[in-house]
C-alpha cells in the first residue's frame, strides 16, 4: 500500500509541472502569433533613397544682371546661362534647380525648374533662363541671385528627390 501512495504523490508533481509547461506553451505561441500579426500594421514603409553616387555639379555658369536705365528708369531683365555636370554612377532622371537673391541666403528658395532632364553619367546640360520669364511670385521679380542649388532625383517606382545637392554661391 505504501507504494501506491507514494505513486499518487509522484503523480500529482508530474502534473503540476505539465500544466506549468502547457501554460507557458500557450503564452509562447500566442504572443508570437500575435506579433506577426502586428508587425503588418505597425511596419513602417520603406523609404526609396538615392545611392551615394548620383551627383550632378554646376559645372559652369554665366550671369547677365538685370540693370536699370538711368535716364527712363526701366529695367533691363538679365538671364542666367547654367551648364550641369552628372559626375555619378547612375543615370538622373532629372533635377529641381532653385536660386535666392539675398545676400545671406544659404539654400534656393525660388524655383527655377522643376523636372530638368534626364542626364547619363558624364552627361551635360546647358540651359538659359532670362530673368524677365522668371516672375516667381505675384509681387516678387527676380533681378538678382545670389545663390544657385541643383538637386538631382531619380524615377524608378515614383519619385525619389536625392539628399545630396549642389550649392554655388554667385554675384549676379
């Protein structure tokens, strides 16, 4: 008799920690039923960057300031006359060019094009813009710059605007 009891004992410890594994069991594949779950909705999506090796310069540039006539008062509208550079790897798309015409300004502000044209490594592009096409707002007309920025973006699944950017102060 004494050993059917001692059986019983041992029987009811096996059980204990059986129930203390199917527990833990349970939490364990619910919690990673769980995550997969959420990991869908909370996933941030991927952001398309640029590579390191796109870069287009200015590789010269050519500035007419706008002037104006002592003797009638009216002004004469300049232009400026751009040559870009694709020093990178990769094909660009294109490329947004801005200017400012503050003297402390340290980005463009005013955009110039939106769009450009698609460049291949190694490839130039030449472009003048006249002042006179150039009213960028309502009441502001550009007759100075003081600042030229190129920034290059690529098109591969929409449109992904580059970090990397040129800056080139001028006196025009």
């Amino acid at each position: 008799m004494r050993t059917l009891s001692v059986l019983n004992k041992d029987k009811k410890a096996v059980s204990i920690i059986v129930s203390y594994v199917l527990l833990i069991t349970i939490t364990l594949s619910l919690s990673v039923l769980v995550y997969n779950w959420l990991k869908f909705y909370v996933q941030p999506n991927e952001i398309p960057e640029c590579s390191d090796n796109v870069n287009i310069i200015i590789q010269d540039y050519f500035c007419v300031p706008s002037s104006q006539d002592p003797y009638t008062g009216v002004w004469t509208h300049g232009n400026l006359q751009i040559t870009l550079k694709n020093k990178g790897l990769f094909n660009v798309s294109g490329f947004n060019l801005r200017v400012h015409d503050r003297e402390d300004a340290e980005f463009g502000f005013y955009t110039l094009e939106e769009g450009g044209v698609m460049m291949v490594p190694g490839g130039d592009f030449f472009q003048q813009y006249n002042f006179s096409d150039l009213v960028v707002e309502p009441l502001h007309d550009l007759r100075t710059i003081t600042i030229i920025e190129v920034q290059p973006f690529i098109e591969e699944e929409g449109k992904v605007i580059c970090k990397s950017y040129a800056i080139q102060k001028v006196d025009c």
